[in-house]
C-alpha cells in the first residue's frame, strides 16, 4: 500500500505544479503565424497552454521556404535560432522566456559549432534546460532541428 500512496502523492504533486505552472486556462491554443513554415503543414508551430508556449522544431530554413540556409552548421544553426525568436515574437513571448530546449543533430561531431551560434542567443548564467541527440536523419536533410518550451509569469504578460 506505501507504493501505491507514494505514487499517488507524486501524481498529485505533478498535476498541481503543471496546473500551476500553465495558469488558469488549460484549454490548448494551436497557433501558426506563417512567418517561418506554410500554415498549410500538418502541425502548428506552437501550442500554447495557459503561460506555457510549446514550439514546434525549427529547422535552419528560409522564411516562407523550404530552403535551408547555406553555409554548413554555423548558417543552419543561426537560421534556426532566428526562426525560433520569430515565432516566438509572433505569439508575445521572447528568447528570455524560454525555459527548455531539445536539440536534434544529423551528426553529433557538429554540436561544438552548434554551441557556438546557440550561447549567443541567450544571457550568459540563464541558459534554457536542454536535451541534444543525434539523429539518422532530419527533415529537409537538416543539419539541426531545435524545439523549446517557453513560459511567462501570466498569460499575455
């Protein structure tokens, strides 16, 4: 029966802090700006819940495109990044309220240059939480793919 309790307590535990965390409204919001991808794909670019924002992956290409950025890691991982500023902006949030990121790669030898254009997106010593792995393959032939969880203090705030 101690088990059985324990779990119990840690259910509720977890669903108390996610409900507080996503603030009064839990009814989904699916949203799609169109700035970076068709609206026309079969998934919206976020889905926001209350204060949480959930970022669909971005991968480096242009605007209104399919075309990835060229120029290698560096290009891709810096168009990502600002794919990833521009939906976010589209729905009120921005690159600080950002708390968790989950990076994908085609090839793990390239997460030092990915690093490199990542840190400069975010204030030194309030990095996101971050997941990263390597892949047999992305969308598009990407080089990356970064999806990110956002969060603010109250919705519209």
């Amino acid at each position: 029966m101690p088990v059985t309790l324990s779990k119990l307590t840690l259910a509720i535990v977890v669903a108390a802090g996610l409900s507080a965390c996503a603030g009064p409204s839990m009814a989904p919001e699916y949203k799609n700006s169109g700035k970076i991808l068709p609206t026309t794909l079969p998934f919206s670019e976020a889905v926001q819940v209350g204060n949480l924002l959930l970022m669909s992956g971005q991968i480096g290409n242009l605007p209104g495109t399919l075309t990835l950025a060229s120029g290698g890691m560096p290009a891709e991982a810096t168009q990502v990044m600002e794919n990833i500023k521009t939906t976010l902006e589209a729905h009120g949030y921005t690159m600080n309220d950002v708390v968790k990121c989950t990076a994908m790669l085609a090839d793990m030898k390239e997460w030092g240059a990915f690093n490199q254009v990542y840190e400069k997106y975010f204030q030194k010593g309030r990095y996101p939480a971050r997941s990263a792995f390597g892949t047999s393959g992305l969308a598009f032939n990407a080089r990356v793919e970064v999806e990110c969880i956002a969060a603010k203090s109250s919705p519209g705030a």
